[in-house]
C-alpha cells in the first residue's frame, strides 16, 4: 500500500462519523486532487467508503456541489487492518536494513 493511499486512510479514520469532501482530504493529507480522487474511487470500488452529492444549489452558494466520502463500517475494519500491515511490513524492512548491534 502506498503512503499516498496511507495518508488519505489516516485522515477518513481521525474521525470515521465525519463525511468529508475531496478537498478537506487534500488539505488533510497535503495531497493534491488528482492524486486523492482515484484512491477515493478506488475504495468506493471496494465497497470500503459511501459517497453522496451535497443537496445545494450551486448559484447559491457559488461554488461547485460537493461530493461527500465517509468509510462505511466494512471500511473502517479493512482500512485499520490495512494500515496495521503496512506498518508492520515497514517495522520488518526497517529491522532488517538497520545495520548489526544497532537497536533503535
């Protein structure tokens, strides 16, 4: 999994009841849009998060609608389970490339 996906799991789990748009998540992650938005489609694609269009006219508010992501409760256990293992596969390769007698 890469940091990428990592970051964007990070910041749907701080607060999993939250819907969240696109752009928070990029200012969350620091990420930019074309890199949040496919790995959003991608764990929609999974089953892991829910989406819905923002119900406002757009002339009114003068911006475009919003799609709003929440990870589902499938979503919140796969996403914690993911992340468990891609740090322990990180711990692993750290502990192997740390040279002899060295310890932290």
């Amino acid at each position: 999994m890469t940091q990428t996906t990592q970051a964007v799991l990070r910041a749907m789990l701080d607060d999993p009841a939250k819907d969240l748009y696109g752009l928070e998540i990029c200012a969350a992650t620091g990420l930019p849009s074309g890199t949040v938005h496919p790995i959003l489609a991608r764990f929609e694609a999974l089953g892991w998060l829910d989406s819905s269009w923002e119900q406002v006219d757009p002339r009114e508010r003068g911006r475009p609608r919003r799609r709003y992501y929440r990870l589902n409760t499938n979503g919140i256990s796969q996403a914690r389970d993911a992340l468990a293992r891609a740090y322990e596969t990180r711990t692993r390769i750290v502990t192997r490339l740390r040279p002899a007698g060295e310890t932290s």
